[in-house]
C-alpha cells in the first residue's frame, strides 16, 4: 500500500511537463494500479496539460479504476468542447465503464454531439449502461468467452460463434455500433490467429471510432499476425490521427524488432499525438524486451532514488 507522501511524489511528476512524456505515461499507470482520493486527484488535474494523447490515457485510466469519484472531472472534460475530441471521446468512455447510472443523462445529451467520435462513443456508453441495468454483468452471459485482459470495455463479447460469422458481424456497417463491439470484444477474446486477421479487416471500415477500438484490441492481444495491418494504418496517408495513435502503440505492446523499426520511422511524425504515441510505443517496447520487473514502476523509481 503506498503512503499518501508516495502518491503526492508520484503525482508530482504526472503534473510535471518538464518530465520526460514516457516517464509521464509510467507515473500515470502507477496512479491508477495505486487508486484511491489522492491518485484520483492528482491525474484530474493533468487535464490541464497541452499533450492530447496524455489526456486521452488520464481518462483512460479513471474508467479503468472504475472509482466513482472520478465522475465530476470526467463530466467537465466531455462537456469542455475545447478538448481535443480523443479527450472528450476517452471522457465519455470512462464515465460508461464506471458504471454509475446517473451519468445515463449526460452520455444521451453528447449522444448527439457534432463530433461524431464523440456522438458514437456516449451511444456506445449508453448501451453499455442499459446493459448492465438489465443485469448483463451478473457473471458474464452464458456461451460468451471471458476477458483474460482484465480490461473494462465498452461492449461485452458477444455469444461465442465460429470466427467468420463473428467477422460477419464486426464487418457489417448496417448493424448497431454495440453489436459490432460485441463481435469484436468476441474476437479479442478468442485471440487465435485466425481471429487477430479477422479483426484486422476491421480497419478498413469506415467509423474512426471503430478503427481505433481495432487497434487496441489489437494491442492487447500481441500477437504478430496483425503487424502488417495495423502498420498499414499508420502510414496511411490521412487516417485519423486518433486510429494511427492506437496503431502505433499496438505494435508497441507486440514488441517485436520489425515493430521498432516501424514506430522509430514515425516518431518524427508531423502529427503530434501519432509521434507521441510513437515515444510512448517505443519505451514500452523497450519494457517488453527488457529485465524490467513492471511498466508502471513510479513507486520502484522513487524507492531507487532515496
């Protein structure tokens, strides 16, 4: 258990723009694996910060930590239209994956933002909360296969069905967005080879949104088989940032040397959250191949430091 004191000299360093980004991302992680008022607080007052991909994994984070506390400052963020909209999109993601019923309002108001990232992800809150009112979560569903991640995710997997006909259902653009998440959270799930393909055909469809959530699924399953399609993405020439972002910081977490040499071509890219996420990418990657004992080592490097 940290200290309050160790919490306080993490936090310091999450607020710290003059601090390294990566050293950043690892004193952010560490507060979200620690929780609590204190780690709540110092990553709601990052938000201030100028990088957007470092607020986009604050929020992150708050929904991972599923710590209803952190509501108020996920509200100010979705409803602050001079937040980038992968802020306000990992805002309104949070706020579902908490869980609390009286963010039901707030997500059908920025159900119909005009920043259609924005829009679909509160419709995809939306359901998500529907979901669970209905009792969904009471032990997973029957015949669906559980999250090894451990992950809170916008959409539960589907029902379990063989891989083309839940590619059939994640590739079909006339379905519901929730039901599409499903197939893929299914897929994800799966993680064989056949699915992780599966799953980067997804990339081609037309919701930036969607493609995103591909990537980092892909991300978490690490498996070599969607390397030539999420480096696809990121040379794509005008995809979204928000997509080749997430593309980046899967081939990261795949960690192998061709993934390097990918992620070290862009992080001088012109766009500034796909270079970061490129920095960030290539210091995980590091943490993969290396002896290192955890990523989220804020607490480790304090105690190396006295």
């Amino acid at each position: 258990m940290a200290s309050e004191q160790e919490v306080a000299a993490v936090g310091k360093i999450l607020v710290n723009p003059k601090q390294d980004l990566t050293t950043r991302f690892r004193a952010l992680f560490t507060l979200r694996n620690v929780g609590g008022p204190e780690a709540i607080e110092w990553i709601s007052q990052t938000f201030v910060d100028d990088s957007a991909l470092l607020k986009h994994e604050l929020a992150y984070c708050l929904g991972q930590m599923q710590d209803e506390r952190a509501i108020p400052t996920l509200e100010t963020v979705l409803k602050d239209t001079t937040q980038e909209p992968m802020v306000r999109h990992e805002a309104g993601e949070a706020l579902g994956a908490i869980g609390n019923l009286e963010v039901l309002d707030i997500l059908k108001e920025y159900s119909e933002d005009p920043v259609i990232e924005v829009a679909e992800t509160c419709q995809l809150a939306v359901r998500r909360l529907e979901w669970l009112t209905s009792g969904g979560d009471q032990n997973g569903e029957e015949g669906t296969d559980g999250n090894p991640y451990c992950s809170v995710d916008p959409a539960p997997p589907a029902q379990r069905k063989t891989v083309p006909e839940l590619r059939t259902q994640l590739l079909d653009e006339s379905l519901p967005l929730f039901e599409r998440y499903r197939a893929m959270f299914a897929l994800r799930n799966l993680g064989t080879e056949e699915a992780v393909l599966a799953l980067g055909d997804g990339l081609q469809c037309s919701s930036a949104l969607f493609r995103h959530e591909i990537g980092y699924v892909l991300g978490q399953i690490q498996h070599p088989a969607s390397i030539p399609q999420l480096q696809a993405a990121l040379e794509l020439d005008g995809e979204n940032a928000m997509v080749r972002h997430e593309c980046a910081e899967a081939l990261g977490s795949i960690g192998k040397e061709e993934c390097m040499k990918i992620l070290e071509r862009y992080r001088k890219d012109t766009e500034r959250v796909v270079k970061e996420s490129c920095e960030v990418a290539l210091d995980m990657l590091e943490y993969e191949n290396g002896t290192q004992f955890q990523y989220a080592d804020g607490l480790l490097r304090l105690q190396g430091e006295q």
